[in-house]
C-alpha cells in the first residue's frame, strides 16, 4: 500500500488495557497484518488497580502508606531512643533528670528509651501517612480522568467491516473510522 494508495483506518478505545490486548490479537488473528495493528497504552494495569481501590472521599496527603509509615517510625524510634536510653543510663549525656537512668543502669535504660520512642515513632508514623475524608464529598458523574488504551488497525475499504466487527467484539468504548485520501485523513460517518 502506497502512501497516497486510499485507505481506512479504524480506531477503537478500550478502557482496560488488557481488553485492548485481546482486541489487537483477535486482529492479527483475523489474518490483519501485525505491522498494520498498533496498540497505544493508556494506562498500566497497576494505575488501573491503584484508581479503582482509592476512596474518592480521601484526602491522600502522606509520603507512603500508613502501615508503611507505622514501621518506619517504629524502627527509626526505637533506634534512637535506644540510643539515648544508653547514653543516659550511662552517664555520658548530661541532662537534667538523668539520675533516675543511671539507677537502673545503662541496659534497662536503653530498653525502656526503645520501647517508649518506638511506640511514639510508630504512632506518629501511622498518624502523619493516614488518609483524611474530604472535608466535602466529591461532585460530579466522572470523577476520575480515564487514559483509554487505543487499538488501530489500517486495511482497505474491502476488509473494513471484518476489521470494525472484530474490534467490537472485544467492546470498546467507542469506534471510528478515518480513510486517507490523497495524504488526508477524514473522519467516515458510521453506517
């Protein structure tokens, strides 16, 4: 097919990739070319998982998720107040009140310290990554952007109806044929 050649293009949306997947092998076993069917992702299938598991009514305002931030400040806590626990119970840090560190000795003094800032590490980590509810709730029909995933394939006019039955079988959002006449492409009314 030459470049000016006439010819037709069909295009079809797919909300999840994996059906648009299906529809571009059902093309090429149809007996379409594989160079002439392109699949153009959208959006990965982690995305997907990720936006259909949020809570449109969240606020998410944390660096990681909650259980993660829970664990990373219960160990950054209790390393330090591990540490300063030592440090106490040892004499080595001077601050007022260390006297009661001293008396149980420099072992007990570092384990109560880990316990303790452990605890207010996870607490604080928990607290910091939660999600919030909305102070209202969302409006509108279609909260969330889609990224459609796009199957096309280009064929001649006597292999245009094989070609768009194909693809709806898979059901796309939406269809639409383009035929190229002379370098431009215009949109075919569906019939």
């Amino acid at each position: 097919m030459s470049d000016r050649a006439p010819r037709q293009n069909i295009t079809a949306l797919f909300e999840h990739p994996s059906a648009a997947q299906d529809a571009a092998t059902a093309l090429v076993d149809a007996g379409f070319d594989k160079s002439r069917v392109t699949l153009q992702p959208g959006a990965s299938e982690d995305v997907l998982r990720t936006e259909r598991n949020q809570d449109p009514d969240l606020i998410y305002r944390g660096f990681m998720p909650a259980d993660r931030g829970l664990s990373l400040g219960f160990v950054a806590g209790f390393l330090a107040g591990g540490l300063l626990g030592l440090m106490l119970g040892s004499g080595s840090l001077e601050l007022m009140g260390k006297e009661p560190a001293m008396a149980i000795g420099p072992f007990w003094s570092a384990a109560v310290g880990a316990i303790v800032l452990g605890l207010a590490g996870a607490l604080a980590g928990y607290m910091f990554n939660t999600p919030l509810p909305a102070p209202e709730p969302p409006e509108g029909e279609n909260l969330r952007v889609s990224f459609p995933t796009i199957v096309s394939v280009t064929t001649t006019g006597d292999d245009l109806q094989r070609a768009r039955e194909t693809l709806e079988r898979s059901s796309p959002r939406s269809v639409a044929v383009w035929q190229a006449d002379n370098g431009d492409w215009v949109r075919v009314a569906a019939g």
